[in-house]
C-alpha cells in the first residue's frame, strides 16, 4: 500500500474536500481523485462518500478504519524518517538561503524560527538580495535554496508560498482615491515609484504596465517598500505593492485601492537548482515548509 495515497487520504479528510486538499499538497484534484480511486480500489472497499458540491465529503465506516491507521502509519514514517537524518548528520551542517528583501519578514521569520529550533547545530547563512542577483547566486553556488518571484521552468524545482493580490498606493486627496477600484489603464500617465531594477516587482509593474499601453515617465526608483510609501504620502507619485506590504507601511496620509483589469499578482516561492543535489540542510528547510503549508500555519 503506498503511504502517498494514505497521505493524501488523511488530507482530504484535514481539507473537508477534494478542491482545498489539492491545493495545500501541490497536485491537481484529478490526480487526486484517481489516487483515492486506486487505493478503493485495492481494498475493494468505498472509503469516502462523496455529497453535493460545497459540502465535506464524509468516511465510510470502512473509511474510518483506514483514516485511524493511516495516521499511526504516518506518524511512523516521520519518526523514522527523523531518527534517520540524525543519523545522517541533520542535526548539522550549513543552510545558505535567499531571502528576498521583500515579503521575506512576514512569510519567512517564522519559518526560520521553527527550523532553528528543530535543527539547532545547523548554522543559517542568509542572504537578502533582489531576485536577479539571488538567481545569479544560485548558480554560482552561493546559496542552495533562494526566496522570490519566478517562473518555475526547466531549471529550477519549487514551491509556491504565497500568492497575494496587488494594489495601487495613492495619498488620499487623490483624484483617483474616490475609485472603490483602480483598473490599471488608469495610471497612464501618472507619476509611478518603482522599485530598482534588481527588484523582480520592477520588471514585473513595467511588463504589465506595457501590456495594458500604461505608459510610465521618468518613475522615481526606490529599495525599500517603508519609503516608496513614505514618498506616496509626500505626494511624489503612486505605487504598486502587493496588498500585505503596502498594509504594513501604510500611512494615515494614504489609502490603497485593489488593482483590477490586470492579471498582475504577487508570488513568493522557494526554488532551487534543479541539476543539483541538496544537502540535509536544504532539504529539511524544504520539508519544514511543506509542513508549514500542509498545516496552514
């Protein structure tokens, strides 16, 4: 019996349903579903009943056998998997991570939190730079995990951590303040704070700005989110952030408004080299994270 499907079993029944279970495991519902038809299918036995749409699926009283064992089998599993890696040496060794300079306190901190108490004789080596030179390090070999926004291709493997709307940053005497909304088409012509080009957001606002024929005029360029909003409140121009920083920052002087006829978004991911082995170290990071996820910590 392949302890994946139990995995995914025991998620579903921690999700309420299908939809949300495949989305905190990363795979899509109709893997899903076959997996959870294979495993019925091996036992010859109906394990969920599946209701209407929008309801919990429930468990069979068959089910309820298998959910009860499939959670002392899991639970097995992790602790041989952690007795192992201190027998490997986990407990030690070096984590060198990127950290994107944006987004990384609020998503990253208790992460790092968590691993440092897990694996306290790993030393942690952090480097925060913008998403260009940290791809730049991950190939050079600087750092084997990196934190940013990337399109996954043929070179890297990751996880997406977060993925958050973006808004438009304007002083509330505004003109356009009195919008519920802001349709992108309506910052043609408006003086913009960017952030510096080793920023991915920089590339990112100039794209979907080009797409939509948004043109952008000599912007001022920033490195930190706290001062493109402190520049907003003086009246310098707008900003485009996604909607958890500018929240953060924002001051008394300025209001934000959800950006709308554009697909630009916001999302963090852990990546790494995939032609290369990682060490303990990485893959615990990688696995804690997962974890993290999977519990909607």
């Amino acid at each position: 019996m392949d302890l994946k499907a139990l995995h995914y079993f025991v998620e579903i029944i921690a999700s309420g349903g299908f939809n949300r279970a495949a989305e905190r495991i990363h795979i899509s519902q109709p893997a899903l579903s076959k997996s959870i038809a294979q495993l019925e299918s091996e036992l010859a036995l109906p394990l969920l009943t599946r209701g209407k749409r929008g309801t919990k699926v429930q468990l069979t009283p068959h089910g309820e056998v298998v959910y009860r064992h499939a959670l002392r089998l899991l639970e097995d599993k992790q602790a041989m998997v952690e007795e192992l890696a201190q027998l490997k040496g986990l407990n030690r060794g070096i984590l060198r991570l990127g950290l994107a300079p944006l987004g990384s306190a609020e998503l990253f901190a208790p992460i790092i939190a968590k691993y440092r108490q897990a694996y306290p004789e790993i030393e942690t080596q952090l480097l925060v730079r913008g998403g260009v030179e940290q791809t730049q390090a991950l190939q050079q070999g600087e750092i084997e995990l990196a934190t940013g926004i990337i399109e996954l291709r043929d070179r890297y493997e990751g996880i997406a951590i977060h993925n958050e709307p973006m808004v438009v940053v304007l002083p509330s005497e505004h003109p356009l303040a009195r919008r519920s909304e802001i349709p992108l088409s309506e910052l043609d012509g408006q003086a913009q704070i960017l952030f510096e080009s080793e920023f991915s957001l920089h590339e990112m606002v100039i794209n979907a700005c080009k797409q939509a024929g948004v043109s952008i005029k000599n912007p001022t360029l920033v490195n930190q989110p706290e001062f493109g909003v402190a520049l907003v409140a003086a009246g310098i121009g707008l900003m485009l952030l996604p909607k958890f920083i500018a929240e953060r920052y924002r001051p008394d002087a300025v209001i934000t408004r959800p950006l709308t006829q554009t697909d630009l978004s916001w999302q963090m991911s852990l990546f790494w080299r995939e032609d290369l082995s990682l060490s303990f170290a990485a893959q615990a990071m990688i696995d804690l994270v997962k974890h993290h996820q999977a519990s909607g910590a």
